[in-house]
C-alpha cells in the first residue's frame, strides 16, 4: 500500500480528534499515518540521540522520508559532497529500518550538468544502497539525458505539484514519490476531494504521497481524505 504522509507532523486543532491523545505529537501522529517527510534536516542537524527519540516513538511498520541538508543540493550544488552526505547518514543512522527515502530537492538554479551529477550520483549510491528521489526545478532537467542518468542511477523522479519540470503525463509509470505543494498558493492552497483523487489513482502501489501544503493546516486535512479513499 503506498504511505500518504505530511511534509513534518503538526496536528491542527481542527482534526486533533482523529488522532489519539496520548502521547507525542509524533507518536499521535503515527496513530494514523504510516510515514512523515522529515523536512528539518534540510536546514539544520539534529543529534543522533533526536533521530533514535523519533524512531521509538512509531510503530515498526512506519518509515521517515529525510530531505537531504541544503549545504549539498545547494551551497555545494551538488560538487564535493562525500564529506557532508556520509556526515548526514551517521547523523540519521538512528532510524534504522524506519528510514524510507531520501529526498534530494534541487534548487531552480541548477542546470542539469551530467558530468557534475554523474559524480554525484555515484557519491551518493557508494556511500549508501537506500532508496533516493529528486524533486528538481530547472528545465534543462527534462531532457532524455538527464532521464537516463537518473535511471541508470535508480533515482527516482519526484512528481511534484505545482510540477515545473516533469508533469504528471511524463511518468511513463506510476511515480514512486509525490509532493504536492498546494496551488494556485504553495505551501497554503488546498487541494479538492478530486484532485486528491486523482493524485491518489496516480500513485505508485508502492509509493509516497507528500503533502507540502502545511502552512495553513491543510497537508494533514488532505492526507486524512486521501487515506479514507484507499
């Protein structure tokens, strides 16, 4: 069954009541959902001690999708990136098997160069044999090339909504992984009951849907509609 998940675990008031009230906001949290996207790590560290807390305070069956730190997809771009991403791998070695993804967020900014991403890809599958996705937003990413690599790579194309690159009729199969942002107001707007459907039918049996959409209290909304279509 795929995970339908929120960008981070913040319960509005408005649902609190669909989840239980023991608890961590974590642990309530996990009482419904299977799996949460880590976005915190994007902008800063946290302890290891922080990482092993989480990972307790779920069932076995849930899964952390971690975004990777900025410091590599964007103040590095990618370039000279072994120190920093073994650094992070120790940091979430916590998670154990509850790890899931990893997402690799590009900024619009970057251009698909094959060779810098080449190293970098290989960088990334040395050091580590999980699963990756990458959410990218720089046109040049549409290429056949750029879609080689990443296949060659067993990297996984993020379908993101609003989608800048890679619409959801690009997918020759179902996506393993979606983000979706909220529009036409990232981050704010929410998403209809249809459109969650569709997005739902889209999906991977296999995959993620993220909800992004979290600065009005909407993510967790429409996760809990798309939940109650499966």
């Amino acid at each position: 069954m795929p995970i339908i998940a929120t960008a981070a675990w913040s319960i509005p008031k408005k649902v609190a009541d669909r989840f239980t009230r023991e608890g961590s906001g974590l642990t309530r949290y996990a009482s419904v959902f299977d799996g949460v996207e880590i976005n915190s790590t994007f902008y800063r560290r946290h302890k290891t001690s922080t990482f092993a807390r989480w990972a307790e305070s779920v069932p076995d069956g849930f899964r952390f999708a971690v975004k990777i730190p900025k410091e590599i997809t964007h103040t590095r771009a990618m370039k000279d990136i072994a120190e920093p991403f073994e650094t992070f791998l120790e940091d979430i070695a916590p998670l154990g098997e509850k790890r899931g993804p990893l997402l690799c967020q590009l900024p619009p900014r970057l251009v698909f160069d094959a060779d810098v991403l080449e190293t970098a890809f290989k960088t990334l599958g040395d050091a580590d044999d999980g699963p990756i996705v990458i959410e990218v937003r720089h046109k040049s990413w549409a290429s056949a090339e750029a879609l080689d690599l990443l296949k060659s790579y067993a990297i996984d194309r993020v379908l993101a909504d609003p989608a800048p690159v890679w619409p959801a009729d690009n997918f020759e199969t179902p996506p393993k992984y979606v983000r979706l942002h909220g529009k036409p107001k990232i981050y704010y707007s929410s998403y209809t009951d249809e459109e969650t459907r569709l997005f739902s039918k889209l999906l991977a049996p296999d995959g993620w849907c993220v909800f992004d959409n979290t600065a009005s209290g909407a993510a967790i909304e429409n996760a809990l509609t798309m939940l109650e279509m499966r």
